[in-house]
C-alpha cells in the first residue's frame, strides 16, 4: 500500500484532537523517512476520527491509513493491537513509532510480539545508519546516567519515543498526502471493556506546555517554598515542576516531578531552585532553551548544566528575583 521503506507513525487522539506525542512523532518520521528515501504514514484509530486525517499531513504523514469504528473509541489493547497488526501486514513498512505513553507502552510491546519485531522502548533521539540503513534508537540506561543505541535486524524496526524528545513540524495546510480508510478489519468486538477514565485536574498552565517551569528541591525544605514559586509562577503564567526528593517528600504532587522517571519539559526558561542537578532530574529538563539555577552551593551541579545562576539562600534571591520579574512585565 505504501513505498517501501515507508515509516509509520501510531496517532493518539484526545477528545477529538491530536495529541503533542502524535505531531512529534511525525516531525522524527519525516526526518528518518528522508534519510531512508521512504514516506512517513500514519495510522489513525478511533471513532469519528476520520476529520482529522488532513491535520495529521499538513504536520509531516505523506499518507494517513484511517481505521474509524465504534469500537475504537477508546484505547483497548486487544482491540488496537488486532487492528495495528493488520495494519502493518497491509503495508510495506520498516519503522513502527509510537509514543512512550500509556497507550505506546501497553500496544509496543505487544504488537512486537505479533510482528516477531524487535522494540527500543523510551527512546530519545532516533536516526538512520546512512550504511545499513538501520533504525538507531537511544535511549538513557542505567539510571540516566548513559545512553546506550540499540538496533535491530528484525523487519519492521519499533520504537516508543519520549514525549518533548522530538520536534514537531510547522503546521503546513498546502501539504498534499493521501487518506486511505480501511473497512475490512477483523471483528472489533472488544473483549474488555472501558469501565472508567479519570482525568487528572490541572490548575493552571499544563507542565509539559509550560513556555516558563519553575522547578524547586530538596533545598526549599517544605511546602511553604513550593507555595512562593507557584505564586511567581502565576505570574509567568507557567507551572511549577519538582525533584524525585522533593515530590517523595509530599511537598509538590508527584504528578510534577521532573526527570527520568517524571515528565520532561522543554520550556523556554527552566529556573532550577534550590534543587542539585543530578542526571536524573536533567533528564527530564536539559532540552529547555535556557536554565537559569539559584543554589546556595556554588559546585552543586546544576551550575554546570545552567546558561545563568545565582549563588545564594533561595529564601533570598528569589523574592528579588520575583520583584525585578513583577517590575519588568509592569514596563
Ligand atoms: C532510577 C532513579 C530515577 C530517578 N528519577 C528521578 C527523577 O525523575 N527526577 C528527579 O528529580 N530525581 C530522580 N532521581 C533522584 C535523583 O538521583 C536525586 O536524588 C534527586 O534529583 C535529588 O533531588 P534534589 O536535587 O531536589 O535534592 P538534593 O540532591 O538533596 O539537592 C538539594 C539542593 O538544594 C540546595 N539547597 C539547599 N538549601 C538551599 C537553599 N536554602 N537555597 C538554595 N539552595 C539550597 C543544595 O545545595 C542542593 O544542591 C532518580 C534516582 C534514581 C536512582
């Protein structure tokens, strides 16, 4: 159905829309399907979904395989991988990305299993070997404190990919691609069913689209420092983020933990308060455009990994800090 060498991107949608994983996703697809002389399709499940299928190419997919049925409407893994599976079969494909989400960590691993395809988990930079033409797909290891590149012999090549470890490309509405929708589908009696879906509250700007995140540590020492950077965050009108010690110590939820085993932000501005800088956390926050740390210990590490800093008691610096904010976006 499409050329080979062709990669294909799994789209999630969230109330109707894409999500941020799907456009990344097509941003890194766009850039191996080059490399590899090959397009970038897209497969799209769910109910009702058809009307999005133009978005999916005005962000990067040279064809978008539609699969709309009632019993799609949510993400069921027997279901999905039944469809998926039938997916790849019908098409000529070599790499299979999916987000690193909860839906890309239960459908990966299984659809690699019916596939008999090998799957690089939680990858964070994907490229082509311009010899072999192979997937290279890095991912942190040990903690984050390496990175190790895997590859893989088996036909198609799957990877999950972190989300904000790709960028997505410019909305392009002149963009032309093909829509292709797939009726013949096996049975879609699902087996399980949805019995509920909660819906995490966020008050404010959401972490992971946060243009500004205030991200606070162990060094504050209670929940009263969290409550001056939520207040300065109001301000910035961003979010606030927090260390593995800090959220383990029930100070920020940890909903909001930064890092490896948190989220990642890649904000315009990150300002690290009062927190060390280990490799874990910048795991989650060294794609931000400028890091600007405040750390009363001036060989804390995160002084190395900041574009600016200040040495000094947060309970100082940053009340300073808040007022030249408040007077510069009073100018
Ligand atoms: C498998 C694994 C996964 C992990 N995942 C994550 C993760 O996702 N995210 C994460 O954050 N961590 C993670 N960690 C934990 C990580 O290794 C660190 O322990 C943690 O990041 C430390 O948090 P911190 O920087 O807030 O605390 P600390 O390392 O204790 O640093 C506190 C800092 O605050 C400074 N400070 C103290 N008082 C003040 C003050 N009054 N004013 C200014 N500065 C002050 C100190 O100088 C110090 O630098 C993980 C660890 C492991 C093993």
């Amino acid at each position: 159905m499409s050329s080979p060498l062709s990669v294909l991107v799994t789209a999630e949608v969230n109330e109707g829309n894409l999500s941020p994983i799907t456009l990344e996703l097509l941003g890194s697809a766009r850039d191996l399907a080059e490399k590899l002389g090959g397009k970038v399709v897209c497969a799209l499940l769910g109910n009702g979904v058809a009307g999005i299928a133009q978005q999916i190419i005005a962000q990067g997919a040279d064809q978008v395989i539609v699969v709309d049925a009632p019993a799609l409407q949510d993400y069921l893994s027997d279901t999905y991988t039944r469809v998926m599976e039938e997916v790849v079969r019908q098409t000529e494909i070599e790499i299979v990305l999916l987000g690193h989400t909860s839906m890309g960590r239960d459908l990966g691993p299984r659809l690699a299993f019916r596939l008999g395809a090998g799957l690089a988990t939680d990858c964070i930079e994907l490229d082509i070997d311009s010899g072999s033409k192979q997937l290279m797909a890095t991912r942190p290891v040990y903690g984050g404190n390496a990175r190790a590149t895997f590859a893989t012999d088996t036909h198609p090549q799957m990877a999950t990919v972190r989300s904000k470890a790709m960028t997505p490309l410019p909305l392009d509405p002149s963009r032309q691609g093909e829509i292709v929708t797939l009726s013949a589908m096996p049975d879609l009696k699902a087996g399980l069913i949805l019995s509920d879906r909660v819906k995490e509250e966020i008050k404010g700007v959401k972490l992971e689209d946060a243009p500004v995140v205030l991200g606070g540590g162990r060094g504050l020492g209670g929940p009263e420092g969290f409550q001056l950077l939520d207040d300065l965050a109001r301000v910035l009108k961003g979010a606030v983020g927090a260390s593995r010690a800090a959220c383990d110590n029930g100070w920020w939820p940890a909903s909001a933990q930064v890092g490896l085993t948190g989220k990642i932000v890649a904000p315009d501005l990150y300002v690290a308060i009062a927190l060390s800088g280990s490799s874990q956390h910048m795991a989650g926050c060294s794609g931000s455009k400028t890091i600007i740390a405040i750390n009363k210990d001036p060989e804390a590490n995160i002084f190395k990994e900041s574009q600016y800093g200040v040495v000094g008691d947060y309970k100082q610096v940053l009340p300073a800090f808040a007022k030249r904010i408040k007077e510069l976006l009073e100018e």
